[in-house]
C-alpha cells in the first residue's frame, strides 16, 4: 500500500493526540511520585489511615500507569502502523473509567471532609459530596453502557460518539 499526502495526514492526526496524552500522563505521574515522597518525608507523623490513603491512591495511579503503557506498547511498538489497533478497547475502559473515577472520587471526597473539618459548614460539603456521588453514578454508566455496547455489537470504541452524555445517564442501570 502506498502512502500518500492525504493517509499521512489522516495517520498524524489520529496518532498525535494519543501519543501527546500519554506523555502528558507519564509527566503528572512524576509529579505525584515526587509529592507523594515528600509527603510521607515531611509528614512522617500523619495518622496511619492517612498515610494508607495517600499510598492506595498512588498505588492506583501507579496501575493506571501500567495499564497505559501497556496500552501505549500495543499502539506504537507491537502495533505500529497498524491503525485497526486505535480501535481496540484493550484496558483502557479499566485505567480511565474506574481507575479515574474511583481516584476521583477518593480525593474529592477528602476534600469534602476536610473542609468541613475546617469550616463545620454543612452546605458546602455537603454540595461536594453529591458532586461525588454523581461522579461516582456516572462512572458506573460509562461503564455500563460502554461495556453492553461492545458485548451486545462486538464493536468497539470507535463507536462511542454515538452515544452522547444524556443517552449515558439515561442507560444507567437502577
């Protein structure tokens, strides 16, 4: 098959944005191994179920880092030049949808408290707490939906811009 000016456009363009995003995640990842090693040197006396949180997050994000370098491999080095493989849903449903979600949704929730620890405001913490459990009720409908889509149709995530937000929240189980 020969290349021409339009394919390789078509191939930059499709390439470009996940190649850039994962650098930027390998990036942030080494910002948070270094906060997270300052942390636990400036704060050695923390309350011990503080300092589980704080290593269960980054134990998260250290998988969800894995399973985007695994997914990254199988893009640009066992797959490359293989378009077919952008296709493929592989872990990332896992990595980003509950990995993501659920890191999310820890963190905004120690948010919450301690904010209500600082202020005793009931209102304010209580308003991100419902942010939270809406976070945490659409996290179960990307992945309800996304995965009922591809068991039922075998197709795979090249699809999903048919599927807009409401039509997500709308197919959520309960």
């Amino acid at each position: 098959m020969s290349l021409n000016a339009s394919t390789v456009v078509d191939i930059v363009q499709i390439v470009s944005p996940t190649f850039i995003g994962i650098l930027f995640t390998w990036g942030f990842f080494g910002i948070l191994s270094i906060q997270v090693y300052q942390y636990f040197q400036s704060y050695p006396d923390d309350k011990p179920a503080l300092k589980a949180l704080v290593g269960g997050i980054y134990i998260l994000e250290a998988s969800q880092m894995c399973m985007l370098s695994q997914t990254a491999w199988k893009l640009f080095v066992s797959g490359f030049g293989d378009l077919e493989k952008f296709n493929e849903i592989g872990t990332t449903w896992l990595s980003v949808c509950c990995i993501g979600g659920l890191t999310g949704f820890v963190v905004q929730w120690f948010y919450a408290y301690r904010l209500f620890v600082l202020t005793r405001n009931r209102i304010i913490s209580g308003c991100i707490v419902l942010v939270c459990i809406s976070l945490l009720a659409s996290i179960h409908a990307m992945i309800t939906s996304s995965s009922d889509f591809a068991h039922f149709t075998g197709r795979s995530h090249r699809y999903r811009h048919q599927f807009t937000p409401c039509q997500v929240i709308y197919k959520t189980p309960g």
